[in-house]
C-alpha cells in the first residue's frame, strides 16, 4: 500500500502581529507543519507499521523548499518527501491547493491512499482534502476519528456532529482526519537524524499543473475591530475587592 | 438586492433549514431542499429532493446523486450546513462545478460589482476575518448557525420529488450510533460562567457549578479544558473552531484570555474575568475584573447572589 500525506507549512501564530490598518503581518513568523496535519501523518505511519507499506508526505506552497521543514516532516516517519513550490498568493484558495495536490499524487504515482488533516492549522476551511478526493474521484471520507486496514480495505470510523458511523471503504480513497484520530509522536534522535539521509523532491507549479478555473478571490484579511470594553480591574481577595467586583456583576445580571 | 432565480439548501436539522430557508427565500425567487432522514420532515422550501433515510446509510452514499442534480438543475447559489457532512458535500458539488465553497461563513452578501458572493470567516484561529468572493455558474456556501434569522411563517408545503439514489459502490455502512443529544445550547445562553485551565483541577468544577446555579447561567470552557484536561464535555468549548456564543454576560473563571477562546465569544453584552494572574491577556479584554484565586472567592461570591 503506498500512502500519500499531504500537510501545510503554516506561520507560527505566536508570531503574528497587525498593522494599525488591521492586516496581519507576517513578516519574521517562523513556519511549522499544521497541528492538524500531524494527526494525518501518524495515521499514515501508523498504518504503515500494521498494515504494511510505504509512505510519504506531500506538501504545496509557501515552506515546501524549507529544509529544516522538510526534515521536520520526515522525522516524523515518511520514507521520502515531495514539495511543490508556488508563492503565497496562489495558495490562499482551497480548490488551487486541491490541484497542485492532485498533481502532485498523479506525479508520485501508483498512490492508493491519500490522508490529510481535518483543515489546515491556518484557514481550517476543513475543504482542501474532500475537494481533493473528489477532484481525484476517489472514495473520500472527512471527520474520520479512527483509521485502520482490514481484509484488503479501509475501516474508517466518522465522528459527526449527532452520530459516530464505522464504514468499510474500498482502496483508492481520502481520507481526513481529526485530533480524534491518535496522539502525534515526538520524534527522536535517531528519527532526526534518519530525516537528513530521506530523499526530498521539490517540483515549480508551474510543471504539474495548471491553475484551477474558478477559486475563491480574497476580497481583504483584517484583524477584527477591537472590541472597547471598560476594563474595571480590582485586586485581591479581600471582602471589599469581593463586594466591588460582586456590585459590577449584580448590575449587569439584574 | 436582485434576487437570484434559484437557491437551493442541504440541511438536515428542522432548526438549521428553518434558517437557511429563510436566508433561501431572502435570497432567490425560487427555492429547493436536498435532504435525507425522516420522509415526513421533508419540508421547508418550493421543491424538496428527498435523497431516503438516515438510519442504517451514511451521508456518504447520497453524495454522488446530489452532485449529479445540482450539475443538472445549476442553481445559483447553494447554502449548505455547516456540518462534517454538509462540508464534504459542498466540495464534492465544488470539485464539480470547478469552484471553491466557502465554509464557516457568518456573513453573505451579493458582490456590488455584481456577479458573484462575498462571504467572510474568521481565520488564524480567530485573529483574523477573511472576506472571498466566488464567482461561477453555481455558488457553494456553507452557512454556520445563527447567520440567518429563521423565518417567522414556516414556508408552504412544497413538492417532494422522490430521488433514492442507489448506494455508491466500494463504501459499506458497517456500524451506526447515534450521539445522545447535547444537554446545552450554548449559543442560545444568555449568561454563561467559562472555565479555563485556571480552575487548576476538575475537583474545583462543583464550586463553579455551584456559581453558575446562583446565577442562573450556563457553563462553558476554553479548548484546552474540553480536548486537553477533559473536565467538560467538547460541546461546551467556546473558541474559533468551537462554539460562538452571544450571551449578554460572560464570566470568565481561570480563562488566560487567548484570542482563539475570546473570538468565540467577544459579541458578549458584558465581559467578566476572574484569574489570579493579573497579566492575564483576559483582563484586557474585559469590563470587569477581579485578580484573585478563584478557589478563594467563587464560594463567597456564589454566597452572595445566593443571599441577594
């Protein structure tokens, strides 16, 4: 079986700052693999032990040509890992995501599962893996909690909002999963150091495919407008800070 | 605003189509549902696809028949709920049409430009609101709770035209459970006492109950303590990629303040804070405060309402 993961290098949100006009700046922000991808991963490598089979990670856009990314990622249990390399703007789309991934599948060939995170650590549009599965035209599943291999197909299980629901799914398939899924290894020192020896295979957009007709157009990305609130503090755990903050509260709840 | 000539819904709650009907209705001269659960609680817009039951077949194996009608009939705008099922659905239609849909979006609007649909989400974890627009020949969106007041008068009786799709090949429904019913809504509280990480162990939850119950308010809490501590069930969590919630009171009890939590929850009428760091990013965000332990004041300060 050989699995694909797809992951997206995303800015430490520690390091975000805004401008007075309310856009983020994101200048000197460190990048790291999206939390939610890192279920992915050890789903995959997971599957990988039991099961047998090979994987290996996918990522496109901003970060595919970070070496220290790459090894981060490869530490983590992937035999090789492919990037393709685009510039921020191109990626802010979900649908474009979806067709450098398909690309990037096809490139890699002979693929019969893919798993991405839920959503990406950033966005969490929670759409670039469906909409992939059903570029692809694979069996494509989302919300999936618990992953395994059985009899020659997928047991899938699906935490949605009112049910949970096991389902037996053919290969080739999608799959999201959720932090539901297991808990993400931390890798070791020989895991870290195996990562530098990894194969690493960068391509340009440009050469797997071609930009998707419609995305989405971000119109703007503004912090919201700061919310004025009266910041009436007191200290300590006297009777009286007691009977102030308790007056406040008794007003308001009246 | 000119009306589109056909907006069609996919939901399944009676609650969720009573709002997304209504926003159909706002929005086009001509409405349908897509839905699959109960026959009889096939309603809410002009024509209504019924796709057959929810017990004992997956979500999943209807996909394919709704991608295939919405390519048929190409309404313009698509309003899908904002569910794990509905998200999946309105990619599989996207993926289709070879257009983005917009998930999570708390506002819609017609372009002024004309020609396409703006949509905002928050973003960065709730730092930040990002406006698209999509253009095509069908818009997918997919509208989460509360976006769009349901109607007062529910929507005529429409025709129900029968589908029953067969069941994709290759995907098989092996066990089926229902969730029990959330015990709280949340978004519909008009005081709710938060509790984050704070509260130190979960032995301290009865003190808070406890408030709570003086203040006749709900209880909610920030990601950490539903996904990480595990002291209170998931659907109390207030953040981003939670539950928004509008009460006109929030106390927040051991809350740090962080923006992913407060985004969740900055509509509120009235913000209060208890924590004993008083560099807490929550006091910043508050009307009012009160550094101390909370251990030491809860008790008293539930005395208080309790005597009041």
């Amino acid at each position: 079986m050989r699995i694909v993961i797809c992951y997206k290098c995303v800015p430490e949100e520690q390091d975000l700052k805004i401008r007075p006009d309310r856009t983020p700046d994101w200048s000197g922000a460190a990048r790291k693999i999206g939390q939610y991808d890192l279920n992915a991963i050890e789903a995959g490598v997971r599957l990988a032990e039991s099961a047998g089979g090979e994987v290996l990670a996918l990522t496109a856009g901003a970060g595919a040509n970070d070496s220290k990314l790459q090894k981060a990622v490869l530490s983590r249990g992937p035999a090789a890992m492919y990037g393709i390399k685009t510039d921020e703007e191109t990626l802010s789309d979900s649908l474009a995501t979806a067709y450098l991934l398909k690309a990037g599948i096809e490139k890699i060939g002979g693929v019969d599962l893919v798993l991405c995170g839920e959503g990406s650590g950033d966005i969490y549009a929670r759409q670039v893996g469906p909409l992939l599965g059903a570029l692809i035209g694979w069996r494509t599943l989302n919300a999936v909690s618990a992953l395994s291999f059985a009899g020659g197909a997928l047991r899938a299980e699906r935490s949605l909002e009112n049910s949970r629901e096991v389902l037996r799914v053919d290969l080739p398939a999608v799959a999201a999963l959720t932090t539901d899924a297991n808990l993400p290894r931390i890798p070791g020192m020989k895991d870290i150091l195996a990562a530098g020896k990894k194969p690493v295979t960068i391509w340009d957009a440009a050469e797997v495919s071609a930009p998707p007709p419609r995305g989405a157009k971000t119109v703007s990305i503004l912090a919201p407008e700061k919310q004025e609130r009266r910041q009436i503090i007191v200290e300590g755990e006297s009777e009286e800070s007691i009977a102030v903050f308790y007056g406040h509260l008794r007003k308001v709840l009246r | 605003m000119k009306k589109l000539k056909s907006v069609w819904i996919i939901a399944g709650g009676a609650e969720r189509i009573a709002e997304l009907s209504a926003g159909a209705a706002a929005w086009g001269e001509e409405t349908a549902l897509i839905y699959a659960g109960d026959r009889e609680k096939a309603a809410g817009a002009g024509t209504v696809y019924y796709l057959g039951p929810l017990t004992g077949v997956s979500y999943l194996s209807y996909i394919p028949a709704i991608v295939a009608l919405v390519r048929e009939k190409q309404p313009e705008l698509v309003l899908v709920e904002s569910s794990c099922d509905g998200r999946l659905t309105a990619a599989a239609i996207a993926a289709a049409v070879g257009v983005s849909a917009l998930t999570d979006i708390d506002s819609l609007e017609a372009d002024a430009d004309g020609g396409g649909i703006v949509g905002r989400r928050m973003i960065y974890g709730g730092a930040a609101w990002k406006t698209e627009r999509v253009s095509g020949p069908t818009a997918v969106v997919c509208v989460g709770a509360g976006v769009f007041p349901p109607g007062e008068t529910a929507p005529p009786p429409g025709e129900v035209i029968e589908l029953r799709p067969e069941a994709a090949p290759g995907t098989r429904l092996l066990e089926q459970q229902k969730k029990p019913a959330p015990n709280v809504n949340l978004p519909a509280a008009g005081r709710i006492v938060g509790v984050g990480r704070g509260l130190g162990t979960a032995d301290n939850l009865g003190a808070v109950r406890a408030f709570a119950a003086a203040l006749g308010a709900e209880i909610g809490c920030s990601r950490p303590v539903a996904e990480e501590e595990r002291w209170l069930p998931k659907e109390r969590y207030i953040g981003v990629s939670g539950v928004i919630a509008t009460p006109e009171v929030y106390i927040a009890c051991g809350v740090s303040g962080q923006v992913q939590h407060m985004a969740g929850i900055d509509r509120a009428g009235v913000i209060a804070a208890v924590n004993k760091d008083k560099n807490a990013p929550v006091f910043r965000q508050c009307d009012y405060g009160l550094v101390a332990d909370l251990n030491a004041v809860l008790p008293r300060l539930t005395e208080l309402f309790n005597r009041a």
